[in-house]
C-alpha cells in the first residue's frame, strides 16, 4: 500500500497568499457582513412583524374569547332574570289569584249575609203581618159577637165598673156628651156654643157597650152634666126593649153611685125618614117602634129621678122625620144640628 505523502506545510506562501488576497477578503467580509447585517434586521423585522401579528392575534383570541365568555354570562344571567321574572310573575299570578278567590269568598259570604238579613226581616214582616192579622180578626170578632149577642160573655153585671172612688168633686160647667153616630157628628163648636164640653161618642154605640166602658166613658171626665144619646144601635142589633131599659136603668144607678153631683139628661131615640136608604140598617127599625121605645124611656126617667130631652118632637113631622132636616133619610144635615144645639143650648147655655 502506498503511503501517503507528508503534507508540506509552507507559511511563507500562505502569508504570502493571505496577504495578496487580504484587501479583497476585507472588503468580500464587509460586504458578507453588510448583507448579513441586512438579513439579519430583515429577519428580526420579519419575527417583529410576525410576533406582533401573533400577539394581535392572540389578542384578537383572547378578546373573542372573552367577549364569548361575557356574551355566555350575560345569556346566563338574562336566563336567571328571565327564569326570576317567570318566578316572580307566575307568584303575582298566585297572589292575584288568591286575592281574588279571597275577594270572591268576601262576596259570597256578604251575599250570604245580606240574603239572611232580607231572610230575617221577611220572616219578621210575614210574622207581624200575621200577629196584626190575628189582632184584628180578635177584635172585630170580639165587637161583632159582642154586638150580636150581648151576652154571650156572661150579664152586664159582671163586667161592669164599680164605684170609683178617686175622684167625687166635681168641675162646674164640665158636660159630657155620650151617644151613637147621631151625637157623634155633632161639632157643637161650629154652631157657636162657648162652653166647656167633652163629646166621647162611638159610631155603633150601645148600652151594652156603654155598661162595658163607664169608666173611660164617663167617670174619668169627671162631669157636671151627662146627656145620653143611644137606643137606635139596641135597635139595629136586635136587643128587645126590655133588655134595653134594664141596661140605660143599671147605666143610670152607675153614674148616680159614682158620680152623684152629675146631672143626668136622657134622650129621646130620634125619628127616621119612612123611605130612608135601603141597607144601612140591618135590622128592622120603624117610627112606630121608636116612639114605644121613647115611651119606655121617659117612664124610666121618671123612675131614676133624671131629665128626660124629647128631642124626637122637634125633628118629626107627620110620623117621620122632617124632610129639611136630613139629606138621608137617616142622618141630620145642618139645620137639623142646629133644632138640636137651640134646645140644648137652652139647658147648658
């Protein structure tokens, strides 16, 4: 094998080469370096530029990404206030709900309320009605059993009033004036008298029923003079004659007993017109009946020691009443008061 030669190492010629070529390799590294330099900048201004678009856009990332994160939150938290508000309203729906169910039940139990009252007071108006109804029944029954059959409860002297022993004086010039329709329409007043007098009169007046109230007919006035009107309602409910004078004689003793300074007048039973309205008496009533019944009482007069007023001479003509003295045939008109108040006028005035 052939050896290799010795490399022969000649500084001399390498110096000598160096130094030929010395300027030029300057030069040639300069000019390397220059451009290496160049590169270099290019380069780093490259990796600026590109690192400054990686830092944009990683920013730009990170921005996206942030403002997806806010935009999540803010989804989320409108999804919270809307879920709130859903809450909220479905518990103001409750609320209002359950206020008006309350109202509603308030309602309903005014309603109930004020249908018990009207209830109530209907209840209590139908039961008043009934009891006045049941009043009133009584008591027209009570006058109409007591009119027709006077003695149904039991005698006279069983319910009349005895002598009251509160009050004896009497007041000068104190007159009472006791009778049936006849006395009742008689206004004094309108005929001029000036004196004291007191007119406690009843349409349908009858001795029984006087017997029935001497106490708040008679005695509680305290009169001075009594004049007694009645008859023609004994007459019209049936009471014979008979019956009748036993009744005006115990009337009569029972004033006498409890009012002894009171002087008694009695009146004549007044005349009717012989075609006087059909239907206003029931019963059968005549002149020829009236004057025995007016006999019976100036005879009982007589007996009780009192004052008898024929009154029936002064309104009668030809057996009947005076034509000019009533509209009816039954009741006076004014110039038939007026015969009346001359007469008692005389007495009293």
């Amino acid at each position: 094998m052939a050896k290799n030669k010795p490399y022969k190492y000649n500084s001399k010629s390498r110096l000598t080469q160096n130094s030929q070529s010395f300027p030029f390799k300057v030069k040639s590294m300069k000019k390397d370096v220059k451009e290496n330099l160049e590169n270099t900048l290019t380069k780093l201004k490259i990796i600026d530029d590109t690192s400054k678009e990686e830092e944009k856009l990683e920013g730009d990332f990170l921005k996206d990404r942030f403002n997806k994160k806010n935009d999540k939150k803010k989804k989320d938290n409108n999804k919270e206030k809307e879920k709130v508000k859903e809450k909220d309203k479905s518990k103001d729906k409750k609320e209002d709900k359950e206020k008006i169910d309350n109202k509603t039940k308030e309602k309903e139990k005014d309603n109930e309320k004020f249908i018990e009252k009207i209830t109530f007071f209907r209840k209590l108006f139908l039961t008043m009605s009934l009891v006045c109804a049941i009043l009133l029944l009584v008591l027209f029954g009570a006058n109409f059993i007591s009119k027709q059959f006077p003695n149904v409860f039991g005698s006279a002297k069983n319910r009349i009033i005895v002598k009251d022993k509160k009050s004896e004086n009497i007041v000068d010039d104190n007159y009472l004036f006791v009778g049936d329709f006849y006395t009742k329409e008689f206004v004094f007043k309108n005929y001029g008298s000036d004196y004291h007098y007191v007119n406690v009169s009843t349409d349908t007046l009858t001795t029984q029923e006087l017997l029935n109230h001497m106490k708040d007919m008679v005695y509680d006035y305290n009169p001075s003079v009594v004049f007694l009107e009645i008859g023609i309602m004994d007459m019209e409910i049936g009471v014979g004659e008979e019956e009748f004078i036993r009744n005006y004689g115990h009337i009569i003793d029972l004033i006498k007993s409890n009012r002894p300074n009171a002087v008694i007048i009695v009146e004549s039973i007044y005349p009717l017109a012989d075609g006087y309205e059909d239907g206003f008496f029931k019963g059968d009533i005549t002149n020829k009946k009236i004057e025995s019944r007016n006999k019976a009482i100036m005879n009982l007069a007589k007996t009780k020691d009192v004052e008898y007023l024929d009154l029936h001479s002064l309104l009668v003509k030809k057996g009947e009443l005076n034509a000019k003295y009533t509209n009816d045939g039954i009741h006076l008109n004014k110039e038939g008061y007026q015969v009346l108040y001359q007469e008692i006028n005389s007495i009293v005035g």
